[in-house]
C-alpha cells in the first residue's frame, strides 16, 4: 500500500490490511514459512498472512514495534503473540496494568489491552527480520490510516526500537503534529513533546530498545527498563493504571 487508503473504522482497517499482498518478497516469505513451519509447530496452522494491529480502536496509548516475527505473530497472528519477544513485552504491560494477562500465545487466549494499542510499521514477517526501505515506504499507508484513526484519542507512543523511531516521526508529521528540527534522535528513554499542528493535543512520544532477544538476553534491556518507560507513557496519556 503506496499511499493512505481511505477506511472509516480500526476493524475495517484491520481486515484490510490482513488482506495485502503488496510486497512480493516478503508474500512469498510469510507464505514459506507457513508452509514449511518450525518443527515445535508443525502441528499448527500458521497465520502466513500481514498482522493488523491489536488493541482497542480509542486507545491513549500506542506501542510500535517493528515487523511480525517469522514464527511468532506471523504464526498466530497476533503482534508480539507466541514468541519471546512478546513474553518480555506484555509481562511488562501487565505488570503496569495495560493487559489482563502476563501471557499472549495465541489469539484465542483471552489476552485483552487497556487503552493501549500495538502496531508496527511493516506487517509482514521479513526475511532475517530486516524489511527494505520499499517494503517499508509500501507498508507506510497503512499507517497513516491507522494514525488518523486513533488521533482522537492517542496522547503517547512508545515506539520499540530505531527502525520504529525513524518510520514513525515523518508519519506523525504528516498527521497533525510538529516535528522539531533537528529531528529528535532514537534512544532508549528518549521523550519527545509533539506540539499539535491540527490534533486537539500535543503527543508524548517515547523511544525505547527493541524487546529482541538480542536486547532482553544480554541485559540491554531489563524489565524494569521497559516498565518504566511504559509507566510514564501511560500516566501523560491519561490512564494511569492500578499497578
């Protein structure tokens, strides 16, 4: 998807994206991995499809990661659902009281998110992890819908990871928010105010490391690492969650 298209609801908009076949390498990819699967999951059918976002459509909080993973959300189809990426991520969010559960394996588990929203700026699961700028730039569309319709309600975004951080600023730039100049630069901790431009708000943005295992296994990025940026993302959108 090029450019914006025009969809009037978060559920029209997440049955459409399911539904692209824009990108030709990472359709053959998602549909190998599929076909081939992993051993521990060859008795399961797999997603092999692009992966919508997840969580409620008036969310005030919105979590951006990277890609689906090749045999976690592509597999269940779910973000961050069925991996250990997603193990890290929504113990987090449970902790901070954004999710009903400290688990996420497959859709039907009962996982529920409280004004909190993930996406990502590519849906497809990419080879080695590492979509194209193209893929990236074809994805972006998708995006600017998903934006337009959560503005109303949206006042942060952490965003997991550099390659999130710099898909992401152009986009709210695009959408109602002032990007300063020079661009803010992508750290973990990194807090940004976007003054609003054409949105009734100004939006918290925050960056944080990636939850990869190459972070999480190494000691990068710790759990309380994650759950306090989260917890402040949370308390400057409003929700202020039991925790």
């Amino acid at each position: 998807m090029a450019t914006e298209t025009v969809i009037d609801t978060v559920a029209r908009l997440d049955q459409a994206v399911s539904e692209c076949r824009a990108c030709p390498r990472l359709v053959t990819w998602r549909e190998r991995v599929a076909r081939e699967k992993r051993a521990a999951y060859a008795d399961q059918t797999y997603w092999g499809r692009p992966v919508p976002g997840f969580g409620p459509s008036d969310a005030r909080l919105l979590i951006v990661g990277l890609a689906p993973a090749a045999h976690g959300a592509n597999r269940t189809g779910r973000m961050f659902t069925g991996d250990r990426s997603g193990d890290v991520l929504y113990a987090a969010l449970h902790a901070e009281g954004l999710a009903s559960q400290p688990t996420a394996i497959h859709r039907g588990d009962g996982l529920e998110l409280y004004g909190t929203r993930i996406t990502a700026p590519v849906h497809c699961a990419p080879p080695e992890n590492k979509p194209t700028p193209a893929e990236r730039d074809t994805c972006r569309g998708w995006l600017v819908s998903e934006l337009r319709l959560l503005a109303p309600t949206m006042r942060s975004v952490v965003v997991l990871g550099g390659f999130g951080w710099q898909a992401l600023l152009p986009v709210l730039g695009e959408s109602g928010w002032v990007i300063p100049k020079p661009r803010p630069v992508f750290g973990h901790g990194a807090h940004v105010v976007l003054a609003p431009e054409t949105r009734p708000a100004p939006l918290h943005v925050f960056g944080s490391y990636h939850v990869s295992q190459q972070n999480t296994f190494t000691g990068r990025l710790t759990p309380e690492m994650l759950r306090a940026v989260l917890r402040r993302a949370a308390d400057l959108a409003g929700l202020n969650p039991p925790v």
